[in-house]
C-alpha cells in the first residue's frame, strides 16, 4: 500500500514562484514515507502540477489567467499519473487552489464516474473516450448511470477508486471569461462526489470580485458505511481574500492560518507531515533584494493579519458588468460582499479565528445572521472535530457560536 497525493495549483501558480501557495507548501512537506499504527512503511508520492498561465511567457499567462486554458491539460495530467501509479489499496489525496480546486474536484468526479483507466486502456488510447463521458450530464443527476458509461467502465477501467481526502482551497467558478469560454467547462460538476471520504473546503469571507464567485460543494447524502455529518464535509469561512486563503502573498500569515488547518485535516486522514518543513514555510521571508529590483523587500508587520485588498479600479468595472448580467446572483449581494450562505448550502461553518470582533466585522457576515436570525456555527480551526455541532441542513445552531480550544490556530497564528 502506498499514498499517492495529487496537488494543483491555482492560476499562474508555480513552486517556482518567490511567493508560493499553499498547495506548493503541502506538496514540499508531505514526507516520503511514513509508519502506520500497525509499524508497516508506506511511500508517499507527491505528484504537483502547476496551475493555468505560470508558463512564463506572456500568451500563456494572459489565455490562462483569462481564457482558463490549461484546464483540460492538467485533469489529463494528473488522470494518467494516478491511472499509472495506483494499486487496489492505495490511498488518494488531492489538493488545489482557485482554479487548481476545480481540476482537483473534476479529477476527483472523473474517477468517481469511471474509475480509473488500466495500463492497457492508457496504451489503447481510451482517455479521450473516458473525458468524453465525463463531460456528458445526467438528466437526472440521483439516477443510474448510463448503460455505455457502464459498458465503458467494464472494458477499460478498475472501479471503484476511493478518495481518501479532498483538500481545497477557495474553489471559485470562474473558468473563463464569462458569456465567451465558460461553456468549455460546463461539464464540472459542483456536487461532492460519493467516493470522497473526507472533503475539506477553505472560503475566502472578504474576497468581492465577482469573478471569483465561490463554487462550494452540493452535498447529497453520505454513503453509507464511512464518515457522516461535519466529520465526512467541513466547507469553512475564514478571514481574508482569494490570495489569503489560498496562500501567494509575501506576508503569509492568513494563509498560514488555512494551511495550518487543511495540514491537520488531512493527517488525521492519514496523511504523514513533515512539521519541521511545515514550519519553515510559515511565515516564510520575503525574497532578498536584487541590484535589480532596488525596491525593499516586503516586511511582515508586528500588527494583527489583515485581509488584502483585492478589488482594483479593473475589477470594481468587471463587478458593475457581471451585476449588469447577472444581478440575481446567489453567490453575492449587491455590494459584491459575498454571501456566506445560499439556499442548499450544508456543512457550511466559520472559522473561530475570523469571528467578528471590534476590529474586523465583515458586513456579509453581519448580514447572514439578520437574515437568517442566527449565527453561522463556529468551527473552533485546529480543535477536534468532536466539538462541531453537526446540524443536517447545515443551519446555524439556536443559541450561538462554539468557542475556541486551547490548541486553536486562533490562539497561535498570532
């Protein structure tokens, strides 16, 4: 038995970036090897792919950044690696950010479809069949499967696969210009798939650009037989913008609070850490000054992290013209503050850290609990799972929040 862990970068993303993700982070401290309770070895192999436009050159940076182009080469990427290297046993960890999040998701919806192709099918050239089918809807999404998805999977592919964890970071669903590209990806799907045994999403409260509308996960019931309720699905609001969640900025320390988090979310799933690295990349310095760039380096304040401020003059007009085309969007109030939460949202919580507090109330959080004359239920970030309050609909729970434990990235982030 081995541990195979897939970890996909957002747009323009790259471990050789002077700033880094938090998906280059986990895929720099997951360690080679680790001993299970039982004293049994298993090898880890990270497999990392980085995320649309971080070719270096500018045609690629603007259709990725823009277009999204890149998409489709990274699921096929990361499709071949796990169809090559997987075994009956091994276990399957997946990561990613931004647009990254929507390759790990599709990758993950893909292989809940059909499994996962045979070397034999891989040589016959089955893949572009396989991504076909993906890409086709059910007309009913609880029904069966189509009798050529199962014929398909029959001849071609080892199925089930399991997923023992999924990890991301700020799923937005924006794939491409909207009105021009977006039709290119209508085949992701947002539902969780029932292969996942655990899914762990981070959210961004204070991101306003519209394009980066948060695509959090449509949960049906658990399957039987594994993790149910808050301990199988966490989709949890923290403090800060796009970046600040999914880590990229010079001062790290909002995204160290979520990469604290999603590190112990997926050890207690089994996946084995290397923490001295760990700590080596929180809070990592800012690049040294070249004679090139003259400019200072960007030194990190003694003051309380802050959310950074992401909305532009360009994207302040993108947001006038998306609420122009679309101003019944569920994702956003009229002031582009997201909403926190939307009719079928479950498993949705807040992070204990990012509360509302004298000096940082986010008015969409406000808001959330006038309309629904609650708040939204607190996930005590780091604590045991055993102190969250499962609620099935995902409402809030009568009475107020949970508080933070002792051992809260709250009470050490600082």
């Amino acid at each position: 038995m081995k541990r195979l862990v897939v970890c996909c970068d957002g747009t323009w993303g790259s471990e050789s970036n002077p700033t880094v993700s938090n998906v280059v982070k986990i895929a720099e401290s997951v360690r080679s090897s680790a001993v299970t309770d039982a004293g049994d070895h298993v090898g880890q192999r990270v497999f990392y792919v980085d995320g649309p436009g971080s070719h270096g050159y500018l045609a690629d940076k603007l259709l990725g950044g823009a277009f999204g182009l890149g998409l489709d080469a990274n699921l096929s990427t990361m499709y071949w690696q796990l169809a090559l290297n997987w075994e009956p046993g091994d276990e399957i960890y997946v990561f990613g950010f931004s647009r990254g999040a929507y390759t790990a998701r599709s990758l993950v919806g893909m292989i809940n479809r059909l499994g996962l192709l045979t070397a034999d099918a891989m040589v016959e050239r089955a893949y572009p069949e396989a991504l076909k089918i993906y890409r086709q809807r059910k007309v009913d999404p609880d029904g069966p499967d189509r009798p050529e998805w199962i014929e398909f999977r029959e001849r071609n592919c080892i199925y089930p696969v399991p997923i023992t964890f999924l990890g991301v970071f700020d799923t937005v669903g924006a794939l491409g210009v909207p009105l021009l590209t977006s039709w290119r990806y209508r085949f992701h799907d947002v539902r969780l798939s029932r292969n996942v045994r655990y899914a762990r999403q981070a959210l961004a409260i204070d991101e306003r650009r519209r394009m980066y509308a948060p695509c959090l996960w449509e949960i049906t019931d658990d399957p039987e037989g594994g993790p149910s309720g808050a301990d199988r699905v966490q989709q949890v609001w923290f403090e800060g913008v796009h970046t600040d969640i999914g880590g990229g900025y010079a001062d790290s320390r909002l995204s160290d609070i979520t990469l604290r988090w999603m590190v112990e979310q997926a050890r207690t799933a089994g996946l084995s850490f290397d923490d001295e690295r760990i700590e080596q990349l929180l809070n990592r310095p800012a690049p040294a000054v070249s004679a090139a760039a003259p400019e200072p380096a960007v030194a990190v304040p003694d003051s309380p992290p802050r959310a950074h401020d992401s909305l532009t003059v360009f994207y302040r007009v993108l947001n006038r013209v998306g609420w122009a085309l679309h101003p019944r969007n569920p994702r956003f109030y009229a002031d582009s503050w997201r909403r926190l939460f939307a009719p079928g949202d479950r498993r949705v919580y807040l992070a204990d850290c990012a509360a509302p507090c004298a000096t940082y109330r986010p008015p969409n959080v406000v808001r959330w609990a006038e309309e629904l004359a609650g708040p939204l239920p607190t996930l005590p970030v780091g604590a045991s799972d055993d102190s969250i309050d499962d609620h099935p609909a995902g409402e809030p729970v009568a009475g107020g929040q949970h508080q933070a434990g002792s051992g809260s990235v709250a009470d050490t982030a600082a």
